[in-house]
C-alpha cells in the first residue's frame, strides 16, 4: 500500500462496516481532497458480505467541511454523480471513515436529471438508529443544498469533476507520477452506483 493509497470506510450510525474500497490520492483544491478508482475497483460490503467490481473510472470527492461526498463517474456509467449524505470525512493513517445517512443525490447522464435516493431507508433509520434531531435537519439539509447543485451545476458539479476524471484517467495508479497537483481551473438509484456486476443498495 503506497503513501497515496487510502481506505474509504463507510459505517452506519450504530458503527457497523458498511461498504469499504481502496482509492488513490490524486490531490486538493478549494473543494476538498479528491481520490480516484479505475475501473476494476473492488468494493466489499461489511465483512465480506457483498462484493463487486465497478466497471468505469470514477472519482471521489471528499469535501473539506460538509455532510456530503461526491462520486463522479466515466462514460457510459448511467450516472454521471452520486452524492452520498453522510458526516463530515474523518482521517487517520491512510483510511478516511464517514457514517452513511442514507440518502444519496443523484444525477442521470443522458438528461443530467436529479433525484434524491433511499428516502424510505432514511425514515426507517431514524427509528431504528435513533437520530438525533440535529443529524436529521443536516442530512435534509444537505440533500436539498445537492440537489439544487446538481441541478445548477453549481461547482464542483459544472466542469471542475471532469478535469478530475480527465486526470484519472491519464495516471498509471500502479506506477509513481504524482497526483498532487490540482487540475485547471475546468475540464472539458444504486451503489457503488454506474455499471457493475449487480447494482446493490447502499
């Protein structure tokens, strides 16, 4: 595992292993730190529950203080950005962990359409995990803040992803070009969301 090398954990609010994949460090900017997969990454689902292997390069973007991230996702994946609702990222040694708060923002390529996911699973989870009240608000808060971004195209979601996945694609993830550099300024309901083996759920 290289210095660049960083473990993506996802739990629920009780703590529970959720899905969890490895992805590179391809740098910074005023967004947040973005990481990226090729296609082939394997994302496992609690302990060894359920595997899949993703089909398209895509990128995450982990911002640097919001109750949300964003995967950006290569043609021909159906969509194009899915936002999980989740805690603010936490580092520690290679590995950054957010609790899931189950709704997930996302946007369809062909008509770059939005639609707010898992909402029944996020009224179940409020019973069954007891969320606070103030977790409730953010987590409804920042679906409707990404949905009109999404919408808009309101950065990062207007051109600054794509010079992220442009970058992506030109890095040989087992060699050693750095990836720390941030790119020009722009560039040109399921999960782990796009073209895989199956579609789970997150």
């Amino acid at each position: 595992m290289s210095e660049d090398d960083v473990e993506v954990v996802w739990r629920k609010f009780d703590g529970s292993l959720h899905w969890h994949h490895r992805m590179t460090r391809l740098g910074e900017d005023e967004y947040g730190v973005w990481l990226g997969g090729p296609a082939g990454t394997v994302y496992t689902r609690g302990e060894q529950e359920r595997v899949f292997t993703v089909e398209d390069d895509r990128v995450l973007l982990l911002p640097h203080d919001a109750w949300w991230t964003a995967e950006f996702q290569a043609a021909p994946a159906r969509l194009d950005a899915y936002c999980d609702v989740a805690t603010r990222a936490t580092w520690s040694r290679g590995e950054v962990t957010m609790v899931d708060l189950d709704l997930d923002v996302c946007r369809i390529r062909e008509d770059m359409s939005v639609f707010v996911d898992d909402e029944d699973e996020f009224a179940d989870h409020q019973v069954r995990y007891a969320y606070p009240p103030d977790i409730v608000r953010r987590a409804e808060a920042s679906a409707a803040w990404l949905t009109t971004a999404l919408r808009d195209g309101v950065e990062p979601f207007g051109s600054r992803y794509r010079a992220w996945l442009d970058r992506m694609g030109a890095v040989d993830l087992a060699g050693s070009m750095s990836r720390r550099e941030p790119p020009p300024e722009s560039g040109g309901g399921t999960s782990p969301h796009g073209r895989v083996s199956r579609l789970p759920t997150r």
